[in-house]
C-alpha cells in the first residue's frame, strides 16, 4: 500500500471510529477496527515533535478511551456466571504479566 492510499485509508478508518463515537455496532468488529486504525498511524512518517506528532498522539489518545468505553459496555451486558469466568481468566493473566515484568 503507497503512503498515499495509507493515508486516505487512515482518514477513512478514523471517521468510523468517530461516526460510531470509537464504539461499534454489531456489524463492525471494534477490535480489529481499533488495531487496523492503530497499525496505519504507526507505520506513518510523523516527524517527532512536529504538529502532526502531536495530533497523531491525540487520536490515538482518542482511539484508547474508545477501547475502553468498548470494554465498559461489553462488560455491562455480561451476566453474573459470564463476568465470574471472565475473572477468573484475567486475574491469572494479569499476574503472569506482572511476573513477566519483575524479572525483566
């Protein structure tokens, strides 16, 4: 992909995650949507410390808060049973993370 079409696709994604305010309807998957937008603005030539710098920070800002309203509501729908297992997957990750970190 030339940085031209980089760039129109970029825009593109990015007025989808605001149409949806960085949420997504059933018919988009977030997660993708998020990662995909993300991975374009990384392997843009922003020169550090330049306006575009700072505006590439503030969307990604933007595109993290949208995850994590994402997160919120998806986690609100969940029943008691489902929000039980969910816990019971991440607490265990979460402190492998932390073990991995420490011996780092």
């Amino acid at each position: 992909m030339n940085v031209h079409n980089k760039a129109q696709t970029l825009v593109a994604l990015q007025l989808v995650l605001e149409e949806y305010r960085y949420g997504a309807v059933s018919t988009i998957h977030l997660p993708s949507l998020l990662r995909t937008t993300l991975g374009l603005m990384e392997s843009s030539k922003v020169v550090e410390g330049s306006a575009d710098a700072e505006a590439m920070i503030e969307k990604t800002c933007k595109i993290f808060e949208g995850g994590k309203i994402f997160i919120v509501r998806f986690i609100i729908t969940l029943t008691r049973t489902q929000l039980s297992l969910l816990c019971g997957i991440l607490v265990p990750l979460f402190a492998l993370i932390l073990v991995e970190q420490r011996e780092e």
